[in-house]
C-alpha cells in the first residue's frame, strides 16, 4: 500500500557547501546534491511522483537523471548584474504525495523517485539541524516540515555526481519544471500546488512568486453589458458601470503589461528568479500607473456604494450578482472582492516588497538593495496620497446614505442644493433634546453639511430603509449661531431594557449641552442639545466653527450681488458719543435715493431727514439742493429709448412732484441759483387728496407714473396713470387752463380706477401691474383702469377640496403681499413677507401648492435676472426664483431697501441703506450701497504662441 504523505519531502545531503571559483558554463546556483527521501522499512512501499497518477512499478531502482541545458537568457541576466548568489545552505528536495495532488491534474509524469533507506533523527548531522525555519506567514498552503522523526533525512557529498545535477534536477522538479511553470501562468494548477517553500533564499524566491501570483489574480465581469434581456435600463447602465467599475480599464492595461514582464522573468530564470524589482520599478515610475491607481482608489467608496444601491432596489442585478457567483472563477466571492482588489494591490505588493528586502541578503551586491527602496517609497507616496481622497469619498457615500433617507414638511419647497458636486456631510451625531416643561427626551441625529445643519428623528423601517424626518427647518449656515458650549453637565434618567421586572428600574447618565440659533428668530429657532460626553461637545463646536468659517469664505469668494458702499460717513444720526457741537450737522437717517446719469456723468441723490443731497457716484461731495424732509421716494427719468424726459421726481408727505434733472445737477455744482430750479417745480398730483404711492415703470417706449391718492372721507384708493411727455412734446403741447399750466410734462394715460383702501404697493409686470393689499394682488390693465377686469390672485376658492391648496391657504392668511415675479409665459413668483409660492397666468398655485419659506421676515423685495433679494431689517435674502434656492446672504442693521429700477431688466442699481460703521464724536453714520450684480468668471485657455515667436531667441 501507498504512504500517505501529507506534507513536502525533503532530503539534504551533509556537508554541502558552495563550490569554489564555479565555471560560467556549468555554474550552479545551489552547491550541493539532492539523494531521495528515506522510506520506513516496510516491504513494497514506494513514494509516487506528486505530478504523476500512476503507481512506479520499481520503487528500489536506479532513479534517472533529467537532462537541461542551461538557459542562455538566464546566463545572460546574471552576467548583465554581474550578481552571483551565494547560497550558504542546501535547497531541499521537495517530495508531494499523491494524496496531496489535485486528482484531475493532467501534468504528465516527469521522472520516476526511488526510495532508500529511510534514517533515524540519530543519523542527520548538525547542518541538517541548523537548516530547520519556522514557517513563512506569507504562503499558506506550502510547508517545510517541522522537527519531526517521520521527515528525516541525510546524504553524502559522494553519493551523486556533481553540481551540475542539482541544477538539473531542480529545473526538472514539479513546479519548478517550464511546464510547471506554463501550467502555473495559465491558471491550471489547484491551490495547494501553487505555493513555493521556506529557508531565506527560497522564502524570497516565495515572496517572488507570490507577486506574479497575485499579479494573475484579476476577473472582470462582462455578462453584465451583454445581458438579455437588460439587467439595468440601457439608459442608465452606460452611467452605472462608470461609476462602479470607473477606470478599471486603465488598471486592467498596466496590469496586463507588468503580468507579462513577470511571466517573462519567470519563464527565463526559473528555478531561481535573481529580481523582479526592476519590473516593479519600471512600471511604479510611470505616472499614468500610479494616477490610475490614485483614481480608482479615491472614488471606490463611490462605486461600492451605487452597486449597494443597486442590489438593494433591483432584484434583476441583485439576482444576476447570485448567478455569476457560481462560475468557478469567482469561487463564491462577491462583485465588492473583485472590486476592492485595486484597492488593496498597492498595500499588498507593498508589503511583498518589503518582504522580498528583508529576504536579501546585505552582504551582497544584490540590485534588489537600491532598486526596492525607491519602489517602495514611490508606492507609500502613492498609497498616502490616496487617503484624504477615499476620506472624501467616504463622506460623500455617508452624505449620499443621508440625503436618499431624509423626509421633508409636507407642503414646503426645500431646495439645500444636495446635488451639488461640493456638497459634503462633515460632521454627524446623535443628539439628545429636551421636551419643554418635562422630563421626556428625544434621540434625534445632528448632521452638519457645508451648507446647512439638520435635525433629524431615524426611523428603521422593515426592508431596512433607514428614513430620516426633518423636526425642524434646516439652518442654512449662513444663518447659524454658537450659544454657550461650556455649560455643567446634567443628568438623563436611561431605563435599563434588562434586568427590570416592570421597566421600571434607571439609572442616571450625564449629559453635557450646547446650544445653538438661528440669527433671524433668536428666540424661536433657539435649540439645546446634550451630547454623552465633554470631548464630543467640543468635537462639535470645532466642527461647527470650521464650517461656518469656511462657508462664508465660500460666500464672499462667490457673490452673486457685490454689495458696494457708495457712502459711509456724511450721514449722520444721534448716537453715544456725539459731541453737543455736531448736533447741527446731523442729517438723520437715509429715506430715499435714486442714483443717475446727467451730462455723461453718474450722480447719486439722498433724502434724508434734512433734505435732499445730490453728489457725484464715487464720491462724498453731497451739497443740499432741496429741503424737503424725508421724502418718501425719488425718481430720475433722463432718457428712455430715443426720449429726453429730463424730470427728477419726488414723493414728499402727500404729494407728488418734479424738477428739472439737469438744474438739480447744476444747483449741486454751484452752477445754478436755487430759485431757477423752484421755478422749474410741476405738482403731478397731492392738491385735492394724499399720494398714498407711486411707481414709475415702463412699458414699450412709454414712461408711465402710477400713483394711489386718497380723499377725505374716501372708502376706496384712486388709482392714476400718468404719461412722462419727451421734452419737445411738452413744449409744444397746448396749454388749456390752469391744471395744463401745472403739469405740462405729463398727460393722463387712461381713465382712472379704483383700488381698495388698504392698498399700499405697486408691482409692475408685462402689461398689467399689481395693486398689494391686505386680501392679496389686484391685477389690472394700467392703459384702462376704469374698463378692465380685475382678478385677485392667488385663486384659493379650491382649499376645501384641496388639501395641499389648504396647507398653503393656512400660510398665506397670516401673511402680506409684497408683489409678483414674473418668471415665465405662465408663471410667476408670488413673494410674500414670510413665503413666497409659485402661480399660473390666472392666479391657481403650481406646483402641487408648495411654497418657500423665507429665513427673514422681508419688508420689501427686488428682482434681476434669475434672482429675487428679499430685504429684513438684518439680512438680504439672494434665492434663484426658479428654485427658491438660497445663494447668498448679506447681513447688516437697520436695513432698507430705497430704489430697485423702473424694471427687473433695468442697468440701475440696487440702492440701499443700513446702519454705518462709524460711531463717533460726529454721531452714528447710516451707509448707502448698491448691489451690483456680477458675473461667473470663465477660465480663459492660453493661446498657443505664434510659429516663430521665440526665433530670435534661438529657443
């Protein structure tokens, strides 16, 4: 009967040492002989040929020898390194059993082995003894025996020929043979037969071969593109395997060329490979190597995550996932093994290197010694950079997990902006809150994006899904507050789940609070929160610190409105530290402005509480031209098309009147007298009634003045339209009767109507305009106020069989019109102090009723482009009118909003006022800005430089 032998064989002759002065020719890289393995003494027992399947029907004869010349290409490596190894120490022979071989191999048989006398422990000398090493942790599957009486062995220096044998017979042995080796590379060997053996010099060529090992070992799995029918939309599967699979291609291909480098070697210097560094170098060196590798490996957390996604919400992939599972390629493994693989190659064949460093030996002048250090720093440098990118990743999969799971307020337009590409999750938490006025608390989840900070309940539901509630409005960054983070810690009662009859039993845990506010509703948005642990309170307080920094950074390098100041110090109202001497040059606080272009020139005018002052843009030359106190708005009509108006117009008290534009501008140079420019005065309106408002706008080449006038006694509004006449129109018109020598420069426009008498605002849009009252817009036809229908929008007659319509119902009642947006054919932004929702052309709400919730409480609004500002009395909310989205704040005191433009499409600015910076002996100034809207700025590509520019240069 057969001997089972479950581990490697080895037999070493005594007294081996390395030959002298060896010949080129018949050079040997091991000196010494093999003699076979001992065998028990029993009758008929032989040890087969591990490559074999066949019984040796002569297990005591002659055991001949396998014939191989040396490799040329070997030779030749060795002479170009001029590295000659010096092995110290005898190679084993290696013997497998045929129990150990896989049963279906179709390696044919090599050489038959003849067994002898199998020795005692008592037999072998100390070489033998000193060759023993512990197992390699490198290869699992390959062993070299252990102390052990059962795997002794011994020989003689005489016992075979010479040195020239061994290398023929190591290059003969099974998987050291070529065809070994092509059975190897072609992936025919089973597991246990692909592993190589220990002692140092055979534990580095083992290190070696585990790197072509582990070079081979790729799978790419295609059935996915070709299925049929398709597993994911063929739509969407182009965009999929992108980003699963992402630059594997480019992996694939240096992958491809290192593997056939090292086949190479292999295949050249085998049984003993001197180096590999030199490919490893080669191909570490290339930057497209590496920038491939740094590619996938930052965007893996990506691409696990959407094929996560995938099984989880397509039973086809997950299904298609399970089937190619059982191809005896993948061996059960998962898509994630396969795809993690890059991932973890660098780290790996890292670490081989440093292996194969430490095997070679110092003494020599082995290439391995200079070449694997810059490798191996080249691939830590790699693997290092690698990181903050698969960090990012990591959090953009964390940020993804959170967005698809979040559940927003029925009813409310919320756009944060999640599918922007800079969107990150930072810092997230569990958090405790405290119920007002009790004891009860509620686990909630902090999540800090770079944009706004959330407040969620989690909810796990059946299938898994992990559903995330909104408790309260988000705070947009820009409008979050750090209260008091060092207060005392107080104490939670926790109930024990276990070891309690009735779940009565507690115990009580410390909890440290911070608290945090919205800067626009102090008092009502202002949340407490408990985290378990001091460390972890201020790991949020640094979190949020940063955050809010780096977000406002990102405000002020990405301005959609660059607020300027056009004056910070004339104007002057009462404040701590006034000197009683400066009383008389305090001009009060800024109520109207209108900025303007007279004989080629920009000028600004102010009303203040002491009159009206007119200076140059850009410069605080103000000079008083009229004294009319703190009027309530001002208006300069210069040109309009081919048109000449020249009328500056004011709205003093109840009235409404005009002077010449040019003499208001002479008056403030000194180049006119005041009274030439009283003389130039024309009352529009305020003799028999009061001017509630007024809006001047325009529509096609007209200029009109729409202006709401109230009578003693009155119920109702008047409603007027007036026509600015072009200067030569007004000369020469006629004038009949006292009213036409009055206002000679401006003509009724239509019949006048009637609004109700809570009016208080005009919104001009295409060809009707908007009246804002109490009960929402009034819509009319300026042209016939009298004649037209009037239509009260938003239309909410539908709310009680319309819940949505209800919801927003509820919002509207308690708030004030402040005008309409128009934004397409059939569309309009009604804006509102507190909301602002979206119409049709006849007033129905759009978009299942939704609405947007401001973080102010406007007092007014204006429009350009594509987007609406929103004033309050601390900030200027900038949102897309399209989205609602909120892309910029500007914060400030005492905020007014004094001009915005005839039209949204106008070129003036946007004019306002807020509290100054200057506190001072000479009172507190009040600061006029404009908001200039501005423009993405495009990267201009350098051109390339003309043919011949550097000739004289000789360049």
């Amino acid at each position: 009967m057969y001997h089972q032998q479950p581990r490697p064989r080895v037999s070493i002759q005594s007294g081996a040492r390395q030959p002298i002065n060896p010949s080129p020719s018949g050079y040997s890289p091991y000196s010494f002989e093999l003699t076979p393995a001992p065998q028990p003494e029993e009758e008929n027992y032989y040890l087969a040929n591990p490559w074999d399947g066949v019984s040796l029907p002569n297990p005591y004869g002659e055991r001949p020898r396998a014939q191989r010349s040396p490799s040329p290409s070997r030779a030749s490596t060795v002479a170009e390194t001029g590295y000659v190894p010096p092995i110290s120490f005898p190679e084993p022979q290696i013997y497998r059993s045929a129990s150990t071989r896989a049963p279906n191999s179709t390696l044919a048989p090599l050489y038959p082995h003849t067994i002898t006398h199998r020795h005692s422990r008592s037999d072998m000398d100390a070489d033998y003894l000193r060759m023993q090493r512990a197992p390699s942790n490198l290869s699992l599957a390959s062993s070299y025996f252990p102390e052990d009486s059962d795997h002794s062995a011994s020989g003689s220096v005489d016992s075979h020929g010479d040195v020239d044998s061994v290398a023929r017979e190591l290059s003969a042995q099974s998987l050291e043979s070529e065809e070994g080796i092509r059975q190897f590379q072609a992936g025919k060997l089973s597991e246990n037969e692909q592993e190589w053996h220990r002692l140092q010099e055979v534990q580095r060529q083992s290190v070696m071969f585990e790197v072509c090992k582990s070079e081979r070992d790729y799978v790419f799995i295609t059935p996915l593109t070709n299925a049929s029918p398709p597993i994911i939309s063929e739509q969407l599967l182009p965009g999929f395997i992108s980003e699963v699979f992402g630059n594997l291609s480019q992996i694939l291909v240096h992958h491809q060329r290192i593997l056939a480098a090292l086949f190479d070697r292999q295949r050249e210097q085998h049984p003993f490979v001197i180096t590999i560094s030199d490919i490893i170098l080669d191909a570490t060196l290339k930057a497209d190597y590496r920038s491939s590798y740094e590619t996938y490996i930052k965007h893996y957390p990506i691409a696990e995550s959407h094929h996560r996604k995938e099984l989880r919400r397509n039973e086809k992939y997950r299904a298609f996932i399970q089937s190619v599972s059982s191809d005896p390629r993948i061996r059960k493994r998962d898509l994630i093994t396969f795809l993690s693989r890059p991932v973890t190659r660098l780290p790996r064949l890292n670490l081989l290197l440093e292996q194969i460093l430490k095997l070679t030996d110092k003494e020599t002048e082995h290439p391995d010694l200079e070449s694997l250090p810059v490798s191996l720093d080249i691939l830590k440098s790699c693997i290092k950079s690698t990181q903050p990118g698969i960090e990012a990743a990591e959090a953009k999969v964390k940020f993804w997990a959170l967005c698809e799971g979040l559940v927003y307020q029925k009813g409310e337009i919320l756009d944060m902006d999640l599918y922007d590409d800079s969107r990150t999750l930072i810092y997230a938490g569990p958090v405790a809150r405290r119920i007002r006025s009790s004891s009860t608390w509620n686990d909630l989840t902090l999540a800090l994006l770079d944009n706004f900070i959330l407040m969620t309940r989690e909810e796990t539901k059946a299938n898994g899904v992990v559903k995330r509630y909104i408790m309260s409005r988000p705070i947009p960054l820009s409008f979050l507050r750090l209260a008091s983070f060092d207060g005392l810690p107080e104490h939670r009662k926790v109930y024990d789940k276990e070891g309690s009859v009735l779940g009565l039993r507690y115990h009580n845990e410390p909890v440290y609070p911070f608290t945090i506010y919205h800067a626009s509703s102090k008092a009502s948005k202002r949340y407490t929160l408990f985290v378990t642990s001091d460390a972890v309170r201020k790991k949020w307080y640094n979190a949020l610190v940063d955050a809010i920094g780096v977000h406002k950074a990102r405000q002020d390098g990405n301005m959609f409105f660059d607020p300027r100041t056009l004056t910070d110090g004339f104007f002057r109202t009462i404040g701590s530290r006034i000197n009683q001497t400066s009383t008389s040059k305090l001009t009060g606080k800024i109520s109207s402005a209108v900025s303007f272009v007279s004989g080629g020139r920009p000028y600004v005018a102010v009303g203040c509480t002491a009159g009206i002052f007119v200076s140059p843009r850009g410069r605080e030359e103000f000079t008083k031209v009229l004294n009319h106190i703190s009027p309530l708005a001002l208006a300069a009509v210069q040109t309009h098309q081919d048109k000449t108006f020249n009328k500056f117009i004011i709205h003093h008290e109840s009235s409404l009147i005009s002077y010449s534009l040019d003499l208001i501008v002479h008056v403030s140079q000194g180049q006119a007298e005041i009274k030439l420019l009283n003389a130039s005065m024309e009352k529009i309106a305020g003799q028999n009634s009061s001017v509630m408002f007024f809006k001047h706008t325009h529509v096609g080449s007209r200029v009109l003045i729409i202006y709401a006038s109230k009578k003693h006694f009155q119920v109702s509004l008047n409603l007027q339209v007036l026509e600015v006449l072009d200067i030569s129109e007004a000369v020469m018109s006629p004038k009949r009767g006292l009213k036409a020598l009055q206002t000679p420069s401006f003509r009724p426009f239509g019949d006048p109507g009637y609004v109700p008498k809570d009016a208080y605002d005009v919104t001009t849009l295409v060809k009707t305009i908007g009246i804002c009252t109490s009960d929402g817009i009034v819509i009319v036809d300026p042209t016939n106020i009298a004649k037209s229908a009037t239509n009260v929008v938003p239309d909410l007659s539908d709310s009680s069989a319309n819940m949505p319509m209800a919801g927003l119902k509820s919002k509207v009642e308690g708030a004030k019109p402040l005008g309409l947006v128009r934004m397409e054919a059939d569309q309009l932004l009604a804006v509102y102090d507190t909301i602002g929702f979206y119409i049709n052309r006849h007033g129905i709400p759009g978009r299942n009723c939704g609405y947007i919730s401001w973080e102010t409480h406007a007092t007014s609004f204006a429009y350009r482009g594509n987007h609406v500002l929103l004033f309050s009395d601390e900030f200027v909310e900038i949102r897309q009118i399209s989205t609602g989205r909120l892309v910029q704040v500007i914060e400030g005191q005492a905020i007014r909003l004094l001009y915005s433009g005839p039209t949204a499409n106008s070129d003036d600015p946007i004019l306002f006022a807020m509290k100054g910076n200057k506190d001072d002996q000479a009172g507190v100034s009040d600061k006029l800005c404009e908001l200039v809207e501005t423009s993405e700025i495009n990267t201009a590509h350098p051109s390339t430089p003309a043919f011949g520019l550097w000739d004289e240069w000789d360049m």
